[in-house]
C-alpha cells in the first residue's frame, strides 16, 4: 500500500510531530504540508491524496470549512486534529470518525493510522465521506451559542457578557474583544468565534471583523465597492465586498 498522505495544521511544530510519526511508516508516502485552509483545499483537489491530517482550528478557515469547501463527497479519509474542541470529539466519537487530541501522543497516532489504513484498503471511502456529513451535522445541532465568553487576565477568568461586545478582530491566532473601553484577549480565531456566536446577533464583515449588529449606527458606501459600518460608539469598521451574507443580512445586498 501507498498511502499518499497531506498534512494540514497552522502549527508548524503540530506538522513536524505528524511528520515524524509517519517518517518510518513504508506504507506512508507525504506528498505535502500544508499551514492553512486555502492552501489546503488546493492541495487536497490537486494532489488527491487517500489521507489527510486536518487540523480543526485555523485562522480564516477551519477544518470544518476546508471540508465544506472540497465537498464531503469528494474528502480524502480523514483523521481530524484538535486542541479542544468538545462538540467535535463528542461527534466524532459517535460516529466512528478519527481523530487526535494535541499534544498528540504516540499511541493514539498509531491507532488512528491502523484505521485510516483498513477503512482505505476496504475502498469504504464512500461510508467514510457519510460519517464525516453526519459528524458535522452532530456538530451543528449540539453546537450552543454563547452568552458569556471566558477571558483570562491577571491570573483569574473572567467572562465577558457576549451582548456586551461591540465587536471582534482578528489578532493572529488570538481574537481581541471590545466591549466599551475595555478590550480583552482571547484564544480562539476570528472563524471559530464566529460559530459560537449567534448569528442574529454577531456578524462577520471582513475577514478580520465580527460586529454586534445591535452596535451598528449607520453602513455608508465607500470605494471600489466596500462599506463602512459606524458604530454607535463613533468607530467606524470596513466592511469587506466579499462579505454578501453579510450585506444581505443588514439589507445592503
């Protein structure tokens, strides 16, 4: 067997841990590595790989996203990579689906390789691509929107009332919370945030900016197709053209 295998994880040292586990594996051929979901989902539908590493939280897209946006129908096997994230273990736990938690232990690496293995040498791919629809269909309908979001700061935690946010920007792997003068940090990316928020609520203009739709004042036309969105605070955010959910949820579209 000649497992052609893709790497997916914004951490390079996340990558070089899978790497090496696979290095001495003779069955195992890596045809790549990949540091982001764009990057990922072109390299998925170019090389075709029989199995990918995916890792769930990225900046900009996710692993969920990175499935969506190749199709389900048409995903290599997949054993799935988190930090954390409950809903997805509970999912994929009752649908059979592969995973690893990190700090990836070795043990549990090689198991998960043993199952991708006998899944792929059945050809039961199509069975695998309907779990991972299921997988995130259970992820969908446990997912619970959050009222409070906890922030660590001098050694305690808080929690941040999410209707208190007048809005979120990306910082890296890291989101900034602004919520009247104080702003707080917090681990999560922009993407993941956004699925924990309600919809209603909390909206995604720019790639680098969630706002509390309650917050907004006025949205005012501005070059080559963009908007600025004016806060009732005074600060004014551009909202990407992109964005056209965005645009036709606030009636701009």
């Amino acid at each position: 067997m000649n497992l052609r295998t893709l790497i997916v994880d914004d951490e390079p040292l996340a990558r070089r841990s899978v790497g090496r586990f696979l290095k001495n594996d003779a069955e195992v051929q890596v045809v790549g590595e990949c540091g982001d979901g764009e990057t990922a989902v072109n390299a998925i539908r170019a090389e075709k790989p029989d199995l990918v590493f995916l890792d769930i939280q990225m900046p900009e897209m996710d692993g969920f996203e990175v499935v969506r946006q190749v199709g389900a129908e048409r995903m290599p096997a997949t054993i799935f990579v988190t930090a954390y994230d409950r809903y997805a273990l509970r999912a994929f736990d009752t649908n059979a689906l592969d995973y690893l938690l990190k700090p990836v232990e070795r043990a549990r690496f090689d198991r998960a390789l043993i199952r991708a293995k006998e899944r792929i040498a059945e050809r039961s791919l199509h069975d695998v691509n309907q779990r991972i629809i299921a997988a995130l269909n259970q992820v969908k309908r446990q997912e619970e929107f959050l009222d409070r979001l906890p922030v660590a700061e001098n050694g305690r935690i808080l929690f941040v009332k999410a209707r208190e946010i007048d809005w979120i920007e990306a910082q890296g792997n890291y989101s900034r919370l602004h919520a009247g003068a104080r702003v707080y940090e917090i681990r999560e990316t922009l993407t993941t945030l956004s699925h924990q928020l309600n919809p209603r609520d909390f909206l995604r203009i720019h790639r680098s900016t969630i706002v509390n739709v309650h917050r907004i004042k006025e949205i005012h036309p501005w070059f080559h197709g963009y908007h600025m969105v004016l806060l009732d605070n005074g600060r004014e955010l551009r909202m990407s053209r992109y964005q056209d959910a965005a645009a036709k949820q606030l009636g701009i579209g």
